[in-house]
C-alpha cells in the first residue's frame, strides 16, 4: 500500500470496524480528473454482502466529506475481497499459509519482479514462499501487490475434462 492509501486505512479502519466488519486493505490510485479509493472489506462469518458495502459506503463517505483526505474528485468502491483476495498484510499471509499467492515486487530479487508459489510462513518482517519446490523469501517491504490464486478444482469450479478416449483402429 502507498503512503497515502495507508493514511486513509488507518483513518477509515475504526469506522469500518464499528459496523461489525474488518477493513483488509485500501487502494488508492490518483489519477489527472478523477482518481480512484478502493477499500475491500471482510467479516468472521457469513461472507460480505451487497448491504455490507453499502453501510461502509454510506458512513466512509460522509467521514471522507468530513475530514477530506483527497484533493479534488475521487470514485469511492467498497468490495468484499473475493476468492482471489489481496494480501495486505503479514497477518494475511500468515492466515493463508498453505495457498498460492501471486505476487509483485517493488524491486527486482533474484532476477525476479513477479513471483507465484504457495506461502509457506511468515517470519518476522519477511514471508515464505516455496517457488518451484524451493524457498524464496521475501521482505514484507518489497511486496507491491499480492493476491491468492484459487485453486479452482479443489472448490470444484474447474471445468471439466472431457471425457475423451482415442479411437480404435480396425
């Protein structure tokens, strides 16, 4: 996250909170015109609703009015973080240990600005990923974006293999 989107998630965070849900993480990207502020948010149970984001919007909104963080216009998108959820945080790479994780960095590492392999842990400042059937560790600092990779036959949403047998020859 920019300094700026880490501003306005330390701000929102205690607001989005007292609605009974958890803010994951913000986005922030400026832009000539209008720039965009995107905030994915999360609860223990049940999954995040339609009405969930709309009560986030409604209350972010008015506190964004209020304390007016971002000069000039903006669109404000509240989203619930989906199957392919982004990782924001050790604690999110701590909770997902196990999954693959595709991820880019801020500065090249071994050769490397992108990555995918499954999290294996988090130590201190940096997390572990097992790349190829080899550790690659990464500092938390140099992460510029993750997310999950779903793993789409283990939620049975893969598509199915045809059924396909080769012709007998006479």
């Amino acid at each position: 996250m920019t300094g700026k989107a880490e501003e306005i998630r330390d701000m929102l965070a205690p607001t989005v909170e007292a609605l009974g849900l958890e803010l994951l993480g913000v986005e922030y990207a400026p832009s000539t015109g209008s720039a965009m502020l995107r905030l994915y948010i999360d609860k223990e149970a049940g999954g995040v609703g339609i009405e969930d984001c709309e009560a986030v919007s409604r209350e972010v909104s008015a506190q964004l009015d209020v304390e007016d963080p971002i000069s000039g216009n903006y669109t404000l998108e509240v989203s619930s973080p989906g199957i392919d959820r982004p990782l924001f945080a050790p604690a999110h790479y701590a909770r997902y240990v196990g999954q693959s994780a595709k991820v880019g960095l801020k500065l090249p590492q071994d050769g490397r600005r992108r990555l995918q392999g499954r999290i294996d842990k988090v130590e201190g400042g940096s997390i572990v990923f097992d790349v190829d059937g080899k550790p690659f560790e990464v500092a938390f600092d140099n992460i510029d974006k993750a997310k999950l990779v779903p793993d789409w036959e283990a939620l049975g949403l893969a598509p199915k293999k045809p059924n396909h047998k080769p012709a007998k020859k006479k």
